[in-house]
C-alpha cells in the first residue's frame, strides 16, 4: 500500500471519529443533582422544557404535536406542565435555547439554566425573560460516522417540530432564538419553515414574516452548510422573520471541521467555522459576526462559550437586544 493512500485513509478515519464526537460538550458534567426541597430559592430562573424526546421523525412542520412541557419551579425541580401554561404572559419576552449533539436531557436542562443566569446578569435593564430549552433526541445512536448522520438527518425533523412550536407563539412577543452547533441547524429549519408555510397561505400558526414583535438569532458554531443564508442558499428566507442575527464563530474548531463529511452533496464547510460574507444580510437585518477561537481555541464545547465574560455577553446581548414587553 502505497504512502499516499495510507495518508488518504487516515485522514479520512480520523474525520470520521471526530465527526462522531460532532457537537461534542463536556463528556465529564454531572448529571443533576436531587434538589433540597426543604429551602426553595427565591432566585430560581424561569425556564421551561419543550422536549421532543419522544416524537417520532416527521417531513414536515406538523398540524399538530403533543412534546412534554415542563418548568423549573420555586424548589429546583423539573414540574410537568403545559403549553398554555408556558405561553400565557404575551407581554414576557423568550429566549428559546436549541441545544447541539450528545446531550442528555439532564445536560440540556443545565445549560439552559446557565444561560438564563447568564442573560439575567448581563442585561439587568432587559424585561424579565422566559427560556425555553427546546430538548431533542440527540443521545448517541451509533457510532462513528453513523451517529453524526443520524443527528444530521434527524434536524429537519426538529426544525419542523421547533416552527410548529413558534407558530404558537404570539406575533407581538419579543423572541430570541439561540442555536448551539446542530441548534443553530434546526433553528434556521424552522425559521425557514414558517416563511415557506406563510407564504403558501397556511394560516394554522402565527405569522412570522414582519411580525410586531422583534426576532433576535444567535447561532454559536453552527453546524449548518456555510452557504444556507446566501441569496440562493435553502434557508434565505428564514431571514425574512429575523431581526438580528448575531454569529459566534470559531475558524479552529476541531468538530466543525470535518462538517463537510456530513453533506452528502456539496460538501460543504460549517457556517459556525467560516462565517458568511455581510452582504448575504439583507438591508432590514441587524447583522454581525464574531470569531471565538482566540478564547475557546479548538474546542466545540457550549460551557465554555457561557463560561467566557466576554462570549456569554456577546451571546446574551445577542438575543436580548432592543427588547421590550409589547
């Protein structure tokens, strides 16, 4: 076997290991820890969990769907709930936090916190905002290659279910989408979901295409094709509903990048690892993009962008920006 082709089929394996590991997140967090019920915490955050753990792959935004609501009450613990329940204030601004691969739904749970903490603390002046962790099934199925496929594949499922989601939301109210690595993925799915229903004249969910209520996106190393929000990519007009679009991007992340591996047609680079020219950004669109890899060097780990001052800020500014309760 000559040199050259033993070259060629160890790139190629180790690119199928780490893309294994796509949206990899600290293999060493502690699952959560049972709550003291005996001293609630006046400090405990507003989160909910919308998850769809359990539904089953669909090929389209659904008429209907019943995922497990639940919210975080005044004594840590996760308490069954309902959609009505979640979205009864429509003056309350969300924040709906898309987690990325390989989390249990304890991991997701942890981190949505940490974000509303993190929100809560770099935007005293904000109004009081909800999150939403949106949990989907992305524990390990396989492994290798086969596992990053099915994630892959799996995110137009969830896109569908998260704009189904959306589409209950209330046009007037402030929402902030942010989207970590796959996250980001079903983010723009679903973004661009409801502008294609919209304006195919289905009328069963909110509109969200010039919405009263302010959109804010931010996408933290995105696993999503690097051209999806070209003029022609496949999820331009999921710009249309968007108001502010905040890129975190990191050009030495060691998962984003074998993302090529995972495209099947065009192969093409991850936006969270090469961004995207400014002038994909129509004139409407508040846009700005960042580069994280002198922080978070090549590591594709959500915790650490929270963990950072600066990129926390710039993640919480992000979704947060110019809202106010309608």
């Amino acid at each position: 076997m000559n040199s050259w082709l033993v070259r060629t089929l160890f790139r190629n394996a180790l690119a199928i290991v780490v893309i294994a590991l796509a949206c990899e997140h600290d293999s060493h967090a502690t699952p959560c820890s049972t709550p003291d019920v005996s001293t609630p915490d006046v400090s405990t955050p507003d989160v909910w969990v919308v998850s769809t753990r359990r539904l089953p792959e669909i090929c389209r935004m659904p008429f209907s769907a019943h995922p497990i609501v639940e919210r975080l009450n005044e004594n840590n613990c996760w308490q069954r709930s309902d959609l009505a329940s979640l979205l009864s204030d429509p003056t309350q601004p969300l924040i709906v936090f898309v987690h990325g691969n390989r989390y249990r739904p304890s991991e997701a749970h942890e981190q949505g916190v940490l974000l509303s903490k993190r929100s809560a603390a770099c935007c005293p002046n904000a109004p009081p905002v909800r999150t939403v962790i949106f949990s989907w099934p992305s524990e390990q199925d396989g492994i290798l290659l086969r596992d990053g496929r099915a994630k892959y594949d799996r995110a137009f499922t969830e896109g569908h279910y998260l704009a189904w989601l959306l589409g209950r939301v209330e046009p007037e109210r402030p929402v902030a989408i942010v989207g970590y690595s796959f996250g980001g993925f079903i983010a723009m799915e679903a973004l661009e979901d409801l502008a294609a229903e919209e304006k195919a004249g289905r009328t069963d969910f909110q509109p969200w295409i010039n919405r009263p209520g302010q959109l804010n996106v931010v996408l933290v190393a995105a696993a999503l094709r690097c051209d999806a929000l070209a003029p022609r990519g496949p999820y331009h007009e999921a710009l249309e509903c968007v108001d502010r679009l905040i890129l975190i991007n990191n050009s030495s992340d060691k998962v984003l990048r074998f993302y090529p591996f995972l495209e099947r047609t065009n192969r093409a680079q991850a936006l969270g690892y090469v961004g995207m020219p400014g002038r994909w950004a129509s004139p409407h669109l508040e846009f700005a993009q960042i580069n994280a890899a002198p922080i978070v060097g090549k590591h594709h780990r959500f915790q650490l962008y929270l963990h950072s001052p600066s990129l926390s800020k710039r993640i919480c500014n992000g979704a947060t920006a110019g809202f106010v309760s309608p």
